[in-house]
C-alpha cells in the first residue's frame, strides 16, 4: 500500500479513540511512531498492539522529542489546554480530540500559541473532514436548493447512569454537550452562513451537575435557524435535515456521514449524493492534518470551532454551569 504518511504522528492516550486513530495510520500506510500514556503500561500494550518503537516513561517527554512532528491528543476535555500548551510552545503540529478545550478563553490561548509558533492546531472533529461534506458544499453553492431557513440536527446517546464515567463526571469535563453536542453544533456551523448570535436554550442536569439533556434554538444574522436536541440517556437518530426554500437535505449517522438525500420541494425530485466512507473517518482526518503540515491546505475549519466553543461556553454560562478547573 502506498504509504501517505510523510510526518511522524505520537499519540498522547491510548483509550478507545486512540485506537482508531492508530488504525487511521495503518490504513494510510504508515502508522505512529511514538505513544504518550498517563498509565505507562497500558502505552506499552497499545505500542505492541500496532508495532510502534517509542513509548516515553512520562507523557511530558513527548513534548521534548523532536523527532515528533504532530501530536494527536485523546485524553479527557479537561486535559486538553494543558497538554495543548506544551505541544504548541514546544512546536508540535496538533491534532486533538473533541471537544478541542474546556471553553473559549481556553480555545483562544491554544490558537494564539499556534500562531505564535506557526504551527498548525486542529480539533479531530470529523465532520469537518468527512467528503459528504464537501459534496453537498458543492450543491450549496450552485443554488440549485435556493436560501437556507431552517436546520433540525439531534444527537442522543444512551448512557448508563454510572456518574464516574467520563459522560456524566463533572472532574472529567462530562455533560452532553462537551461530549456530543459538539458534533451537532459542528454540524449546524458548517451549514450556516455566519455564526449564530442568538441563543435559546433549556437544560436538564444530571445528578453531578452536569448538562444531561438540552434543546437548544440558534438563530444567525441572516435569520437562518436551528434547532437542536441533546441527550446523554436517550438515543436518537443521528439525522440532520437542512431546509432551503426549494428543497431539503437529509443526511444520516452524520457524525461520520456518508450519504445525503436531497429533496427538490418544487417537484419531488431526489437526488442521493454519497461521497466517502463512514469507516474511513479518521483516515479522512490525518490525511487532512498530513496535507495543512505540509502546506498543501490552508483550511482545517478552527474558525468553525472556535464559533461552535463561542456558542457553548455562552450555553454554559446561561446554565449556570462550570468545571472545577473554570472555579479556581
Ligand atoms: N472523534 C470521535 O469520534 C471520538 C470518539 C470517542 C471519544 N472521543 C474523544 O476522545 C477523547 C478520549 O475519549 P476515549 O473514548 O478514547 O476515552 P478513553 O477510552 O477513556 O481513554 C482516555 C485516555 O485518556 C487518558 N487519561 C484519562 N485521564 C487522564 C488525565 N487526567 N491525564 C492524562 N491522561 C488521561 C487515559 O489514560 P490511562 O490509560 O492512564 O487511563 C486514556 O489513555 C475525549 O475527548 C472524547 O470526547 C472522540
């Protein structure tokens, strides 16, 4: 196989992510060269599992080795600015997992730092990187379905009741909208032509005093709308439907989307557009990383995270809501 990997890729976590991520790698033909792992024996199982040579005795190492290029954080929300602060300064390209930070003061810092030190900073949120996305950009633009109105976007996920488990614990940044409710906010801000600047919201907390369910009404400047529902002990259809006036988009399982159904309201016409493949959605991120490190594309969509990290940080702070961390 080809190999598409021209950098050096440390994983920094080695949880159930981490090992797409490193499956991601083998699938473009390379794989990671070094693991950074708060418990050392478990980086030493996962560096076995995949054949990798490196595993550092304590995860600060990784910020010092400078053979490593890019540096893939999976650690828990509330981890993120530290680690992202070291990566940064000491010039590592970073790829980090959703939610990029806690909020966006934390956001700004990270984005300042890569700028500092001219590096490129990247949220693994697929849906910026998922080829349907890109497709349907390309009907969009051809105004072939008119102005966007109205966007209905859900995401629930059925948790157990266990509150020390990452979604419902408050000391590892839990809540649904941290965890999932950023995917459908990425999805709304891809879509929407400017950021919304008006925001509804009702919010039911779990025990731990973090947001358990939540419906959540944006509108922008252009009067573009969305609404949105998030639950952390209920499924729900991962579909989105984007409304113009002359026709509709539905997409479905759209974190990691693959095909979309167009409807032309004037005459019921349907169009299927399908692009990409649901089980190549990290693939789809580190070839997008390799391509910014390299100079090849100048756009990895922080500014549509930095909005999505606007609207939640402004939620949170409607709720009444913060992390231990945000109290100090
Ligand atoms: N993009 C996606 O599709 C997707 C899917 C799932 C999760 N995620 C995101 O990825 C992140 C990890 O999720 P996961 O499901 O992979 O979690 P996980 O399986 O629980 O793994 C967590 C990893 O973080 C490490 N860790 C935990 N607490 C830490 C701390 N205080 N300091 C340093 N390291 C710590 C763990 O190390 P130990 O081995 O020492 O426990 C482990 O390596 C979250 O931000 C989550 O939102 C993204």
């Amino acid at each position: 196989m080809e190999n598409k990997v021209r950098y050096k890729w440390a994983t920094l976590g080695t949880g159930v992510i981490a090992n797409e991520l490193a499956q991601a790698l083998e699938k473009s033909g390379g794989k990671l060269y070094s693991v950074a792992n708060r418990t050392y024996a478990k980086g030493v199982d996962f560096a076995q599992k995949y054949g990798i040579e490196k595993v550092y005795d304590k995860i600060d190492d990784v910020f010092r080795d400078d053979n490593v290029d890019i540096i893939y954080i999976s650690t828990p929300h509330n981890t993120h600015i530290d680690f992202l602060r070291k990566a940064l300064k000491n010039g590592k390209h970073v790829l980090c997992e959703k939610s990029i930070t806690l909020n966006s003061e934390e956001l700004e810092e990270a984005i300042f730092l890569a700028e500092q030190h001219h590096v490129v900073l990247a949220e693994a949120m697929t849906i910026y990187h998922m080829p349907i996305y890109r497709q349907l950009n390309k009907v969009i633009s051809s105004r072939r379905l008119g102005d966007l109105k109205v966007i209905q976007m859900n995401f629930g996920s059925y948790k157990e009741y266990d509150m020390t488990n990452r979604f419902f614990n408050r000391q590892l940044a839990g809540g649904a909208l941290l965890d999932i409710g950023v995917y459908a906010l990425s999805f709304v801000r891809w879509f929407m032509t400017s950021r919304p600047n008006q925001i509804l919201s009702q919010v039911k907390f779990a025990p731990t005093g973090v947001d358990e369910q939540a419906g959540i009404l944006l509108t922008n400047a252009e009067g573009e709308m969305a609404t949105l529902t998030l639950s952390l002990h209920a499924k729900q259809p991962k579909r989105g439907t984007i409304a113009y006036d002359k026709g509709y988009i539905e997409i479905y399982e759209y974190p990691r989307g693959q095909k979309a159904v167009i409807t032309y309201t004037e005459n019921g016409h349907q169009e299927i557009i399908e692009a990409g493949k649901t089980s190549e959605a990290l693939m789809y991120e580190v070839l997008d990383m390799e391509e910014a490190v390299a100079g090849d594309k100048d756009e990895m969509y922080l500014h549509y995270s930095r909005d999505v990290m606007k609207i939640m940080t402004d939620l949170r702070k409607e709720w009444g809501m913060t992390y231990p961390e945000e109290e100090k």
